[in-house]
C-alpha cells in the first residue's frame, strides 16, 4: 500500500514545448498534422476547376481561326462595305491630286501665255525662222509647258466652236456652208482636260 500511495503522489510532467530539446525539430499536437492535412486537401480540390469549364489557348485561337475561315454573313457585309468605301476614298482622293495638281500647274503656266503670245506674233512675221538663237529659245519654251500638259489650239479652217472659241469678229463668206475659223487672233490652250484660255477667233459665216 505503501508503495502504490507513492507512485500515485509523484508529479506528472508534461513536455509541451513545440521545439524538442534533443532534435531541434518542431513538435506538433496530436491530431494537428492529420486536420491541417484533411483542409489543405479539401481546399485544393474545391480550388482546382473543372476541366470541362477551363478554356486554353489553343481552344481560343481555333476558335478565332474558325471565325475567320467562316466569316458570318454579317462580317461578310461589314467587309464589302469597308471595301467600297476605301475604294470610294481613294477615287475621291487621286481625283481631287489631279485637280490640285493642274490648278497649280495652271497658275504656274498662266504666267507664260502672254509670253507664248508673244512667240506667235514673232512667229508670224517671220522672227523664228532658221536657226537664230530666238528661234532656238522659243522651240524649247514651248516644249518644256507642252511636258507640263500645255495644248494649244486654235487653226483657221476648224469649225467654229462656242465652248472654246471666242467670237471677236463675224466675216460673212459665201465660201463656208457653217460658222468656221476664219482667222486666229489669239491661241487658245488647254491643260489636260481644263480649258485655260480660249482662242480669240475671226469667224466666217454663210452668206444668206
């Protein structure tokens, strides 16, 4: 009796240190790892997705490339349309170069008519004839406005035309059955399409 009153009376002592003495290593309580172990796992699985409902890369591009290979009616249409506005654009842009294009050439070149008047006249009283040194300037001041687009026009014996004509004279003449050039005052010239002056004619009418 003696004895077993003993045992019962010594102290029991517990270690609950977390870092054991011996190995360094780092204690856990009873039935801590398994819990930690069991919500670890069931956190992972509920954060994994399905992979039914997880789209890759690969499935967005195939896609994309499935659109684009069978283009939908609508995309078809919005397509044309585009088209023919970037076809309308570029008309509507080439045809306003054009017009900027002779506008400036045509006030460039304005400025040397009265100097290619001048020409005409020495022309017809014979100064541009041989190979004077005149006659040599003239020849290339009218090639070079003529590379610019520069047409004259004007000849006597042409019929008479109101849209480029301008009647400074009417001469009745039993030698003409419609109105027709009789002689030409002044040369009138065309750039490109454009009427830049129009020719000062004498126009011979039929008698009546």
């Amino acid at each position: 009796m003696t004895d077993e009153n003993q045992d019962h009376d010594e102290p029991i002592i517990r270690d609950k240190r977390r870092i054991d003495p011996e190995t360094g290593a780092v204690r856990h309580p009873e039935g801590e790892g398994e819990v930690e172990g069991e919500v670890e796992a069931t956190d992972a699985a509920s954060a994994e997705p399905d992979d039914e409902d997880v789209l890759t890369v690969d499935d967005i591009l195939n896609a994309a490339q499935a659109e684009v290979q069978e283009p939908s009616d609508e995309h078809l249409a919005d397509l044309k349309r585009v088209t023919a506005e970037y076809a309308n654009y570029r008309k509507r842009t080439e045809a306003n170069r054009e017009v900027e294009r002779e506008r400036a050439v045509g006030a460039a070149v304005a400025v040397l008519l009265p100097v290619l008047d001048d020409l005409d006249r020495a022309e017809k009283h014979g100064d541009l004839e041989g190979d004077a040194p005149f006659a040599t300037i003239a020849a290339k001041l009218r090639a070079a406005v003529e590379k610019l687009g520069l047409t004259p026009f004007g000849e006597v014996g042409e019929p008479f035309d109101p849209t480029r004509h301008e009647a400074i004279f009417q001469q009745p003449s039993d030698e003409v059955d419609t109105d027709t050039v009789g002689d030409v005052v002044e040369t009138g010239y065309l750039l490109g399409g454009t009427l830049l002056r129009a020719a000062k004619v004498v126009v011979k009418t039929p008698q009546e």
